[in-house]
C-alpha cells in the first residue's frame, strides 16, 4: 500500500499543470488568432461616456461598426448624432453631417487607430502592447492592454473577452484625461462586406479641413 502510494504522489508531481499565467497566455493567443481568421466583422454597438469632469453624467451612443481586412473600418453613430468614422485603410474621415463638416487624416497619424489593428486581423497584442490579467467579469475574462513607450493618447483598454473563443464582447477605453468609454458590441457577424462601404466622398457642400497637409507642414 505504501509503494503504491509513494508511485501515485511520483505521478502527481510530474503531472504537467498550467498556472494562471498559462491559462492568460492561451487567452491572449485566441483574441489573436480568432480577429486573424476572419476577414469581415459587423456589429451594432453602445457605448457610454463617462467625463472625468461630469461623472455623474454620462453621454450614451448608438450605431453600427464594420471592419475589413487589410486595416478597413467604419463607425456609423445614429444616436444621439450622425457621426461616421471612415477608414480605407489608408486615409481615415470624421465626419459631421450636421455640422457639414468633414476631417481628413492619415491613419498613421492616429495612434489609438493603429493600436487596434488587431480588430481587423493585423499586430499582435503581446508586442503591441503591455498585457496584464483583469481576472473574470461574469462568465468572460478582462484583459488589460497598457500603452507602450510613445502610444500617448489613451492611459488603459480593457478587453472583456469570451474565453471560448478569444471573441471581444465589450472594450473599456481610458484615456490620459482620465475619461471612460464603454462599448458593448451586439449582433455581431462575419459575412462578407462590400468595399464600397469603406469609402468616402464628402458632398459638395461640405467643408473639408484636411489634416493630412497639415501634417506635412
């Protein structure tokens, strides 16, 4: 009895086992690799602003966001304004209907839009960004993305992500004022979108101010 007890603990003790810090790892691997295997994404979404000045008034959004492989994006709002975001890739327009006024800049130049490339299958979390375990929320997990040295416009975004599958169901963005915006995506889909969608030509009567010159300057 006693050899055999001595051979079970021997076994138990070479048993691999994964630690938290594995388990984090094959977390952050899935948000990869789920956002790379999917060239489309939809989604109808809200979103609630908390203003460090006013916290006791938060500013609630609605509309539609769309992705596409390679670096395609677009923000319809519809509440409580029309207000498009409208990415090609390359080029990325603001877009203020009531305002007519239309704001024209190169994606580059916007480092929170490039920081989230990995929404729409490109960089790596784990090299993009400084990890950390935000423990459970419900049944999802929180992952917390820090900017690295030179990412300024934005101080945290929490990932809440389905652990399944590595799927993003809702992100948390602080940025250095210290403003929080929180956005639930619903209805999600991966079927394919027309390229058109991820084009833009503001209408005649729009003012354009066009920030990709102004960069150059």
């Amino acid at each position: 009895m006693t050899r055999l007890f001595l051979v079970a603990a021997l076994l138990f003790t070479l048993t691999p086992t994964h630690s938290k810090a594995d388990e984090f790892d094959v977390l952050v691997t899935k948000v990869n690799q789920f956002y790379k295997d999917r060239s489309d994404f939809s989604a109808r979404f809200t979103q609630k602003v908390v203003r460090a000045h006013l916290p006791n008034r938060p500013v609630k959004k609605e509309g539609k966001v769309f992705f596409q492989k390679p670096g395609r994006m677009r923000w319809d709002y519809t509440k409580p304004d029309a207000v498009y975001y409208i990415s090609d890739g390359s080029i990325l327009w603001n877009y203020v209907p009531e305002a007519k006024i239309a704001y024209k800049m190169n994606v580059k130049d916007s480092d929170l839009f490039f920081a989230l490339r990995f929404l729409y299958g490109e960089g790596d979390l784990a090299k993009d960004f400084l990890l950390e375990d935000g423990g459970s929320q419900g049944p999802n997990r929180v992952i917390v993305l820090k900017p690295r040295d030179g990412q300024q416009n934005f101080k945290e975004l929490k990932l809440i992500v389905a652990p399944a599958d590595g799927q993003i169901t809702e992100t948390v963005l602080t940025d250095p004022a210290g403003n929080v915006s929180h956005i639930s995506f619903l209805k999600v889909s991966f079927k394919p979108l027309p390229l058109k969608g991820f084009s833009f030509q503001p209408p005649d009567d729009v003012q354009v101010e066009d920030l990709t010159q102004k960069a150059k300057q």
